[in-house]
C-alpha cells in the first residue's frame, strides 16, 4: 500500500521552532482548550491510509464503549464464579466509569504535552493488558482492581481519539467523521449487554463470563498495528501543565463519597462511613475553590467552572449527567431482576436489549438529522418525556411478570424507552455547546465525558445501593420466591427512571432554543 500525504497549507507542520499557525484555520482544536489553538503534527494521511487510521481510532472507542455496559449482563454469572457480593459487584461496573472520569482531563492534558500518538498507543496497550487481566481475575477483588486500571487507560487513550479526528479532518470534512464517531458511541453503548450475553453463552473454550474481557485481546492488537502505522503524531503549540494536586484532590473526594454509597448497606452505615463521606464532600468543595482560584489568577484550571455561568452549557451538563445515571442504573438493575429475578438465561437477558438498542440508533439519526432542526430543545424534551413513558410501559410489565412471562411482553415498552433514549442521546451535545463561546468551545466539549462518566458511578452506587436493600428487605419479611424479592426493587428503579426523565424534560427547557448554524466546526463528544 502506498502512503498519501495530505499537503494542504492549513496543516502544513512548521519547523520546530517555528511559529506554527494560528486561528480558526489550523488543522486541530483540541477537545480540553480553545480551538483557536494550533498544533503541531507530522504528516497526515489521506484516502486508504487515512481510512486505517481511522479504524484503529473506531476500533479503540468501540472496546472503551462496550466495556462500559458489557459486564452488567453477565454480573450474576461472574458473582456465582467469583463468589461475588453485591457490593463487588457494583463495583466491578463502578469501577470502570470511576476511573476513566477522573483520569479523563489528564489523559487530555498528557497527550497535549507528550504526544497524542504517543499517548493514543500507551493507552491502548494498558487497555488491551488490563482487559486480558480482568479475562484472568481469580477473585472478585482483583477484577475489581483490573477494572479500575483498564478505566485509568480507557481515560489514556480515549481523548486522543476525538483530537486524532480533529488533525486528520478538515472543519468541513469534521462534521461526517464526527457524527460517525457519536453514533458509534450511541449503538457500542446500547449493544454491550446484548453482546455480554452472547459471549457468555456461547462459553467460548470454557472461558464464559471471562471471555467478554478476552475478546478485547485482539481487536487491540489489531487497533494497536493500525495506530502505529498511521495514525498521525501531534502535540499541543500551548501546552499547560497536569494540576497533580486538583487530579489527587478529585479522586480523592469522589472515592470517598461513592466507597460509602456502595458499602453502606452491606457494612450496615456504620458512624465511620458517615465521617468519610462528609470528609469526601469537604474535599470537593476545596477542590472546586482551588479551580475558582486558578482561573482568576489565568492559570489554566483542571475543570473549567467559569463555563457554568452560560445558562445552556449548565443545563446540558445536567441534562448529559441525567442520562448517564439514568442509563447506568437501569441496565445494571434490569440485568440483575431478568436473571436472578425472572431466571432467564444470560443469552435471554442479553437478547431482549435489542428492541432498546435498535430503536435508539435509528431514532438517535432520526433526532438530530429531522427533528432538532425543526422543533429545536423540544426533541430533548420529547426524547425524556418519551423514555418516561417508556419506563412506565415497563413498570406495568414488571408488576404483573413472572417467570412464565414471555420476552414479548417488554417489547413495547423497550422499543418506546429505546425511541426516548435515542431522541436524547444525539443532540445533547450540540445544544450544550451552543451557547459556548468559540473560545471556550473546546474546554466545554472536554468536560462532557467526565461529567457522564462520573453520573454513571454515582447511579450505579446510589440505585444500586438501594435496590439491593430493597431486595434485603424483601427477603427479611419472608419473601422466598425469586421474582417477589426482585419485583419491587425494579419497580422502585423503574420509578426513579420516570422521576429522572420528568425531571430532564424540565431542565432541556434551559438550553438554546435552537441548534447552532454552523456546529461542524465545533469539538463534539
């Protein structure tokens, strides 16, 4: 194969030393500063060499998305082999978004000094040896670290990804690239269950459960002889340096806050917990002033919390951290009451996502390519509204189900939750930025996967937490058949569902009215 080069002068690299370009015509905006920024790149490749590339970047996201919901429907298996407790495993799914969302800006801010590539490959090594790690976890505990560690690399090689797309791509060439990048991170995230269930039902060699971390293996192998070869190297022409001490301060605050949300029930909230979590809470709020304190003095902040003062950006970000719990929650619960609750198989539990998965990637195109253009924040509003509904179809399903109940009867409340889901899920993004000023446009979209990430740790220990303890109470009163220990916990989550997606159709009313003109040209996550 031959190598093209792409000559364009408006990514043309300048001579080290050399002033590089500036302004809005520079080959890259990166994902955590403004995009009137420059960089500096070697030589980007064009047709056939630029299409590898990009595979190895689509191949990378997709293991980092699917390793986002694909343990969830293997988790009863995985706490039969490991001899798991309910705490373990909300941490095994906890663990992961933890991770990747407070390593998330570092691993930006990493390949900004060091190299993108660089960075791009040592974190697609870590996440290829960390998911072989977890494939071999002999315990509960050491999966539970593998996950922490694979999220950490995920964090490495994930914001590469999105500046990778940004040196390969032309502003107007950005917008096609983009939107492939955001509908496979819709559809990977919807079809990691149904996948989960597949290769561990298939138990592939006798591996089971173990082989939803194995298949990794080679897709990063493959992703990482593709990257090496041509992915293109860049770094930053402005390159800030890691706040350390606001990264410590972070994870230190929100691991102390969420280890209590998790291990409350099983510990029984003893005093201590207590004092963690308000020493936790305590540390965010130091956290929070020492980023106000950066700012204003025009050192270049961990979390930009200036950018909340915009009315759209604020409402989005909640709008964004709504949906992450929502969807966090909801698979990790529906998996547990399929499976312990109504005694279906992996495959069974695994396969009636499909309709959810389905119905969000068509509808997810269909919102953002159709109705935002025409009704504007409304979609969102008729996208949570919808997924309320719904969640409501389910609930009735629920409270009627037993183990005899076919998978037909939670078709249409999955197809309408999947429509809901799908109409909210595309362009959340965009109205969130547009309102962001130009300048700041990248430091918003770099803060959009942190906050998503951590709202879905939050709703895996919060309604986790208390659907577990539901079906603790529910076994203390006598409750001995499995589907009346687990109904009522999922019909209180599906309950919590229908409170948060009322609550988003409020919030969605804050953003802009309309999408922006011209959002091609602006960081997408």
């Amino acid at each position: 194969m031959t190598t093209t080069v792409d000559t364009r002068p408006t990514t043309t690299v300048p001579a080290e030393g050399a002033t590089p370009p500036s302004g809005g015509d520079t080959a890259y905006a990166p994902t955590n500063s403004a995009p009137d920024r420059a960089a500096r790149h070697g030589a980007l490749p064009t047709g056939r060499a630029r299409t590898i590339a990009l595979l190895s970047l689509f191949l990378a996201s997709t293991m980092e998305l699917l390793d986002t919901t694909i343990v969830n429907v293997a988790l009863p298996t995985i706490e039969r082999g490991l001899a798991a407790s309910p705490a373990q495993l909300q941490w095994m799914v906890a663990a992961y978004p933890l991770a990747f969302a407070v390593g998330l800006i570092t691993g930006s801010r990493l390949g900004d000094l060091i190299g993108r590539k660089r960075v791009f490959v040592g974190g697609l090594v870590g996440f290829t040896l960390m998911s072989a790690a977890c494939g071999f976890a002999p315990n509960a505990e050491a999966l539970v670290g593998f996950r922490a560690l694979q999220g950490l690399a995920a964090a490495a090689m994930i914001p590469q990804v999105l500046s990778s797309l940004q040196v390969m791509y032309r502003p107007d060439e950005r917008a096609k690239a983009m939107g492939m990048f955001t509908g496979l991170a819709g559809v990977s995230t919807v079809l990691g269950p149904v996948l989960g269930a597949l290769l561990t039902e298939a138990d592939l060699a006798g591996l089971g459960w173990r082989a939803i971390f194995l298949v990794n293996v080679p897709v990063g192998v493959l992703a990482l002889a593709a990257a090496l070869r041509w992915v293109p190297e860049s770094v930053a022409a402005q390159r800030p340096p890691i706040d350390l001490r606001g990264v410590v301060m972070l994870a230190v605050g929100l691991l102390a806050v969420l280890y209590p949300l998790t291990l409350g029930r099983e510990l029984g909230w003893p005093t201590w917990l207590y004092a963690v979590m308000a020493a936790g809470l305590l540390v965010l709020v130091a956290f929070v002033r020492t980023q106000w304190r950066a700012e204003r003095s025009g050192r270049e902040p961990l979390v930009a919390l200036s950018l909340y003062r915009e009315r759209g950006f604020a409402a989005g970000s909640a709008l964004n951290a709504v949906l992450f719990l929502a969807m966090s929650a909801y698979f990790l619960c529906q998996t547990i009451y399929l499976q312990a609750g109504l005694g279906w198989s992996v495959l069974k539990a695994g396969l009636v996502g499909v309709p959810f998965a389905v119905t969000t990637a068509v509808m997810a195109g269909f919102g953002v390519v159709v109705l935002a253009p025409r009704i504007g924040r409304r979609v969102l509003q008729l996208g949570a509204l919808t997924w309320a509904a719904g969640a409501g179809l389910l609930w009735v399903t629920v409270a009627g189900a037993d183990g005899s109940t076919s998978v037909w009867a939670f078709l249409p409340g999955l197809v309408v939750a999947g429509a809901g889901s799908g109409l909210m899920v595309a362009p959340i993004g965009v109205f969130t930025l547009a309102g962001v000023p130009v300048t700041k446009a990248g430091s918003a979209s770099g803060l959009s996967q942190p906050t998503g990430q951590l709202s879905a740790a939050t709703g895996i220990a919060i309604v986790g937490s208390v659907y577990f303890s539901i079906v603790d109470a529910q076994a203390r009163h006598g409750a001995q058949v499995p589907v009346d220990l687990f109904r009522p916990a999922m019909l209180a989550a599906l309950g919590v569902l229908v409170a948060l997606m009322l609550g988003a159709a409020v919030v969605a009313h804050f953003l802009p009215p309309r999408l922006p003109e011209a959002p091609s040209d602006l960081p997408v996550h």
